[in-house]
C-alpha cells in the first residue's frame, strides 16, 4: 500500500513542475555573460602562457595584465618579438598576421586585444 506522500513525489505534481525545471538549467544572460567572460579569460590566459613560452619572458603567463600594453612601456616588446608571435600564432591557431596591416597596433595594442582577435578570426 503506497502512502499520498510517496505517490505525490514519483512525479511532477502539476504539468508546470517539469518546466520550471527547464527554466532553472537554462542560463539567465547575465550567467551566459559570465559564462563567455570566463572563457575569454581562460583564452587570454592561454595567449599569455604562449607569449611566455615564444618570446621566453621573464615573467610569469598569470602576472600578464590583460589590458596593460605588450609594446614600448608595458612589456617592451619589440618589432621582432611581434614576428615571433605572429609565426607562433600562426602555427597554433591557423590566423595571418601581416606586417603590413594597419590594424596591427590595435591589434597588439594588450593581451585583451591580442586575444579577441585571434579568437575572432582563427581557423583552429
């Protein structure tokens, strides 16, 4: 013999039960934001670590500011370490760098940058 109790939990006890738990799993734009915010974190951490290894800095992937400059007074990269990068990232992600591009500065303006672009425009 079953009691209310037990037959009232084997089931959604009205037809919106089973969709509210749709809406629970589904993420909120604000969630999905931090979701896509993360992940482009995760990515930048990844160039940073790639710059590291490229160039052979001296400082440590994680104390790359993302927003600080690569160039001049924020890394003191330079016009060959910019080749270098270009080839490394060539080599891993499938995107072309030229030397002539005029968006290069902006495009090696921060690691944050640097990043978007590569993550907008690799094939790999």
């Amino acid at each position: 013999m079953h009691s209310p109790t037990s037959h009232a939990t084997s089931g959604p006890a009205s037809p919106d039960a089973g969709s509210s738990e749709l809406a629970t799993s589904a993420a909120s734009p604000a969630e999905a934001e931090r979701a896509d915010a993360k992940t482009e974190a995760g990515f930048e951490r990844e160039i940073a670590r790639l710059l590291v290894d490229t160039l052979q800095l001296e400082i440590p992937a994680d104390e790359i500011v993302s927003d600080a400059p690569l160039f001049h007074d924020g890394l003191g990269l330079d016009s060959i370490d910019a080749l270098e990068i270009s080839l490394a990232l060539s080599r891993r992600y499938g995107i072309e760098l030229k030397s002539d591009d005029a968006r290069n500065g902006e495009i090696f303006a921060s690691l944050n940058s640097l990043a978007g672009h590569i993550a907008r425009n690799r094939t790999r």
